[in-house]
C-alpha cells in the first residue's frame, strides 16, 4: 500500500482548512489502495488557523500541524511541508476549498501510468478573480520564457508528484524557493489532468500585487540567467544604435552642413540611456543581493512549534 502525503500552506483559513481535510479523508477512504498523512502549514496567519489545524492535529495521528514563526510566503509553507512528508506520492493543494481533494483520484492515476509529476488544470472555468487569473496568465508567460515551460503545460497550485523529484526539490535549501522552478528543473515528464475549479467560500485570496511580484521575480532570478543576458542584449543593441546615429551625424554635417540642434533630442537620449543603465544596475544589483542573502544563509522557513498526535516538537 502506498502512502500519499498531501501538503497543505494555511493563511487566513481558519474557516475553510477543516473542511478541505474532511474532503481529503472520505476521499481517500474510497481509494482502498493508498494510505495517506496531511501536512497543515501555518504561514503565521493572523487569524486563528494554527488553533484550528492544532486540533485536528491532536486528534487525528495522520495529521501534522507546522506553525512558521514569521509569513515566509506559500512556496516557502510548501517546502516545510514537504520536508515532514513521508508519502511514496505527494500531493499540494489550497487551503480554501477551490481545488478539488475529491478528485484527486485523477492526479494519482497519471503518476501510476509513470509520470512525474501532474499538474491539475481548470481550463476557462478559473473561480479566481481577475487580478488572480491575470497574474497567474502573466507568471505562465514568464515561466515559458524563462524556464523553458511547454507553452501547452499549465501550471497551478494543486499538482501531485513522486518521492524522488519532492527529494530533488529538497536539495534547494536556499532563501528564495519557487516551486514551479524547483519542478520544471528536476523533470520534462509532466502532465495536466482536468479538473473542477470552485468557487471560494470564504475570505479572498492572500496574493497581494507586492507578493506576486515577489513571486515573479523569485522566479527568473532564481532559476535563469537570461534576464542577464537579455540586459546584454539591450546594451549593445543601444550601443549600436547610438554608434549608427552618430555616423549619421557626421554625415549629415560633411554632406548637408547640418547638424541637429536643441536640447529636447539630447534630453530624451540622456533619459533613455540613464533608464537603460539604472534597470541594468538594479537587476545586477537583484541578483547580487539573493546571492548575498544566500550566503549569509538566511532561513526559507523558521518553525516555531510542529504538532502530531502523541507527541510535540
């Protein structure tokens, strides 16, 4: 019988993450074949959700409950999660009922038919509000570009995978994880299966614009150098141009007499170029920060206080 771990990052869900659990129970009943353990993460939410999920952690041996001691962000949550899973398979899912633990039976078969990891799609049926879908389409852009993401592949936040891509993922101890990198670099041999995106029924979602850019750009600074490399290319793409209007310059004086005049043009260029060369020293200065926080070893997650029926860490 195997052992299927479901991790679950809880923020603001005191309402809601007793409900997914009872979902993932009676869901799991019905598939006699799996064992199954659940990893409650508390991103330090304000409300009272580590109580909650506590709890169920007292009462039921198959349940973890994990307090971080400051709001890491949910990719961080995730990987705390993942380092108390014991699951030959694992499963992430939200905390807020919107992805289907009923279904979950899906994502299980496609790992059986030899896959590594499976990604839950909701097709045009996304139940996230505008900004949410908006941000996800735009993080889908920069993960095919950066990442080298199959255009056709969806990635989300309920997907299931197995035992040795979750210890390849572990490997990354570093301050600045992002799941989808961590996942995209370990395997090619991904799928999506469809399933039925809800409605929320409580609270909104925690992603804020500041927390998706986070996101974005733990994304492509911390798994690609191309932003790098596209700053190059900018560089000596105005290089040239700048060398091309120069020549132009000189032509039109030795041929014409003349010779343009007027600070508006002169202005403008100044602008552009001083533009150009701050957004390079700033992404230069992105990545040479992370490296600097790597190596001064900052924590992807601290927790406060792990809590399993029988006993406490």
């Amino acid at each position: 019988m195997k052992l299927v771990s479901f991790v679950i990052p809880c923020y603001r869900s005191a309402a809601t993450v007793s409900a997914v659990v009872e979902e993932i129970n009676s869901t799991m009943a019905a598939l006699p074949n799996y064992d199954h353990e659940i990893i409650l993460v508390n991103d330090c939410s304000p409300d009272n959700t580590f109580s909650v999920i506590e709890g169920l952690a007292r009462a039921d041996k198959r349940i973890t409950a994990v307090d971080l001691a400051k709001n890491f962000g949910q990719h961080a949550a995730i990987m705390a999660g993942l380092h108390h899973s014991r699951g030959d398979y694992i499963v992430c899912l939200d905390d807020d009922g919107q992805t289907p633990a009923d279904e979950v039976g899906k994502l299980l078969a496609k790992l059986e038919e030899g896959y590594d990891v499976v990604y839950a799609s909701y097709g045009h049926h996304k139940q996230h509000s505008f900004f949410r879908n908006f941000g996800s389409w735009l993080n889908g852009k920069m993960t095919e570009i950066m990442l080298g993401k199959p255009k056709e592949l969806s990635l989300t936040s309920y997907f299931a995978a197995q035992r040795f891509i979750i210890d390849e993922m572990l490997r990354y101890e570093h301050c600045f994880p992002y799941v989808m990198g961590l996942v995209l670099r370990s395997t090619k041999n991904i799928c999506n299966v469809p399933v039925n995106h809800r409605q929320r029924q409580e609270g909104h979602s925690g992603y804020t614009l500041s927390k998706l850019l986070n996101l974005w750009m733990n994304g492509f600074t911390s798994f690609s150098i191309k932003p790098l490399r596209l700053a190059t290319y900018i560089g000596c793409l105005t290089a040239l141009i700048g060398f091309i209007y120069a020549i132009v310059i000189v032509i039109r004086y030795f041929t014409v007499h003349m010779a343009p005049l007027g600070w508006s043009s002169t202005t403008a260029l100044l602008l552009i170029l001083g533009g150009i060369i701050l957004l390079v020293l700033g992404l230069v200065g992105e990545y040479v920060g992370r490296i600097f926080m790597c190596v001064n070893a900052s924590p992807q997650y601290v927790e406060r206080k792990v809590v399993k029926k029988g006993q406490e860490e």
